[in-house]
C-alpha cells in the first residue's frame, strides 16, 4: 500500500476469503452459506464484498431492506437475495429485482401474495419467519395452519426456505435457552412440512450458532459479523482476519503546558506537559464522543494513544507523550494493531455497531 495521506477504511477482501474458508471448515460440505451484506456489508461496501462472496461461491446473499437489494441487482449480482425485514411499501419492488423476501407477520404475508398474484408470479420464492424466542420478527409457532391457508389457495408464492434466528449464540450461559429455541425451530419445521410438503432451504444458525451450535446447521447458515472478522469469542477472534481497518495520519503535533486545557468546554486539563496529537476525524466519521476523555486509545507506532477531552464533529485529539511520532505518521484506530472488537469494548459497545457506525465521509480503499 501506499503511503497513507487522509482517513481511510481499509477494506482487505483476503481477509473475507480467509475467514469464509474457516467458517465452511466448520460446516458440512453439503450445507448452503448465505453471506449477510445488509448496512453496507457490515459498514464496509456492499457491491465489493458481494462481488467477492459471488467468486468464493456463496450460495445465497442476504440485506435487511428491499433497497439494500436493489443496489445490489443494479451492480450485476446473481445470487438470490434474501431481505430480511421487508416493508408492506416495498412488496413490488422486491419481485421487480427478483428479491426473496422474509414473510415475518400476517400483514406483510397478505401484501406480499396480493402483489405476487397482480403482477401475474408463479410459484415467487419466500422464506418464513418463525419467532422462536428473540421476540424481535417472526410468526409464532401455532401460525402454521393461517399460512397454510393463506397460501394453499394461490400458486403464486412458492415457500423455498423456512427459518430462525438465535437470541443468545454467542454466550455460553444461555445454552439452555438456545436449546429450547433449536428444539422449538424443529417442532416448527415439522409443523409446516406436515402443512406445505418438503421445504427446500431450512436455515437458522447465524456466525456464533455456526461456531457454537454445527448440530443445528440445518440446509443452510447466515454469517455476517464471522465473515468480516468478528467472532463474538476472544478464544475465536484471532482466527479470523479483520476486514476492515480504519487508519489515519497525524495532523499536527501540539506541546502543551502544565494546567493548559485541551478542545472544547476545556474538557481535558494537563496536569503536566504534554504532547498531543489532532487527527483527521471524529464524530461525523463514526468515532462518537462517547470514545472520548480517556476512554478509548489510538495505536501509533505500536503504542497506545489515550483520546484526551472531547471528540469533535472532524477532529480529535489524542495524547502522545513519550511516543515517538511526527506529523504525518500514521495511526490506526481498527484494524488488526487493534481489533474493532477491543476498541468497540471501551465505549461498552460491540464490533457490530463500530464497523457499521464509519460513515460515508471516510474514503474506502482496497487491499
Ligand atoms: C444480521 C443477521 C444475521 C447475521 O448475524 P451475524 O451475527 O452477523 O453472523 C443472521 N440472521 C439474521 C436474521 C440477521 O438479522
């Protein structure tokens, strides 16, 4: 890579390759992988990251909203595209870019076959939602016989996949609950093939259920956080690859006098003199101020820079005293110095919302 000049999100598509070849050594060779690129691919491209999944030969990719998909059809992708929180406004536009949607309640159920039998479909492809104990989407388990009804009479709907999705995969202290929900997603299986026939895709492990719970990997599985790096275990993490990092570069270097104050409302004060360092990005970018006043460190040349006072809107301001650096050397904020999961842990937050939190200002670049 060239030297770096500006704030930039790193994206290493290796990285995606290495940990998606971990993820389906822990699978059987005949289940089906669906690569979950909703909010950007985890913050980081959608179209780049699709690309990417369609060449490693995923099966199946997933977004959140219909026009999470949309960009994806208008970039070339192939791959069925499952959404899965549709909105009743949108039901004609997924069977415009050839969207599979998730039918998750009785209201987005009706819409949806209403405008699959208006625009003329037969046998359109849909994936069921069964809430199995997240209480966040789903159909309840003694739906099956209003489905069924609601279905039987039109061929215009097709049910290719039935699913779940886990509360608690990552934590070990919920294994009794995530049992029950595993347990509970198989009496539905049951239920619905008994009511429609053989359903082909049966899906319900995300990342950590691939990691935690193989037994229950059913036809397919749906991975996101594990394929960008993360996986919710400190035993697993340094498995996997980050694929993303966010690096920048020092600004300007600032000497500072004992009882002088730094940023704004003065909210760091310096006990000694100090040396500080302002860098090209702050909350507007996706490193809140929450981040701030100590809580969080910087790595620049291998060492860890605490963010002294308050992040600003396009800067903040880290101390650097002791640390050999000048203006214009680099500083890594994620990345694999320091993972997205660690730096996430000082504000009480996770990879997840880090990642997905960069905004659009920062430039992406590509290993
Ligand atoms: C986001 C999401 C996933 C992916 O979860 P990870 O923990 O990132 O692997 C899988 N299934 C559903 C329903 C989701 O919303």
């Amino acid at each position: 890579m060239s030297k770096l000049n500006e704030t930039v999100l790193e994206i290493d598509l290796s990285a995606l390759e290495h940990n998606y070849y971990f993820l389906r050594s822990k699978l059987n060779s005949s289940t089906k992988f669906m690569g979950i690129v909703k909010a950007s691919g985890y913050g980081s491209d959608p179209l780049i990251i699709a690309k990417k999944l369609a060449a490693l030969k995923v099966d199946a990719l997933a977004v959140a909203y219909a026009a999470e998909g949309v960009q994806l059809r208008k970039a070339g992708i192939q791959l069925p595209i499952l959404v899965l929180h549709p909105q009743v406004a949108n039901v004609e536009l997924l069977i415009e870019y050839c969207l599979e949607p998730s039918i998750y309640s009785p209201r987005i159920l009706k819409a949806f076959c209403q405008a699959a039998k208006n625009s003329g479909q037969n046998e359109y492809p849909i994936h069921l939602k069964f809430n199995t104990g997240l209480n966040r989407l789903g159909f309840c388990e003694n739906d099956v016989e209003y489905i069924a009804k609601e279905i039987k009479s039109s061929k215009a709907v097709m049910i290719k996949g039935i699913f779940s999705h886990l509360a608690a995969s990552e934590d070990a202290a919920e294994k009794e609950f995530t049992q029950r929900q595993i347990a509970g997603f198989e009496k539905i299986v049951k239920d619905a093939e008994a009511a429609f026939g053989p359903i082909p895709i049966k899906h319900l492990l995300n990342t950590s259920g691939i990691l935690n719970y193989p037994e229950a990997q059913w036809d397919m599985v749906r991975s996101g956080i594990g394929l960008y790096g993360y996986g919710n275990d400190p035993a697993i993490d340094p498995l996997l690859k980050p694929v993303v990092s966010l690096r920048t570069i020092i600004s300007q270097l600032h000497a500072i006098e004992p009882n002088e104050s730094v940023g704004y409302n003065r909210a760091y004060r310096s006990q000694g003199s100090r040396t500080t360092a302002t860098l090209p990005l702050g909350h507007a970018d996706g490193i809140g101020r929450h981040y701030g006043n100590g809580r969080a460190s910087v790595i620049i040349h291998g060492k860890k820079a605490p963010i002294i006072g308050n992040v600003c809107m396009d800067m903040l301001m880290v101390d650097v005293t002791g640390i050999e650096c000048r203006e214009g050397d680099e500083v890594t904020i994620f990345g694999k110095e320091q993972s997205a999961e660690v730096f996430a842990a000082y504000a009480n937050t996770i990879s997840y919302e880090l990642i997905t939190s960069i905004s659009s200002r920062v430039k992406r670049v590509y290993k």
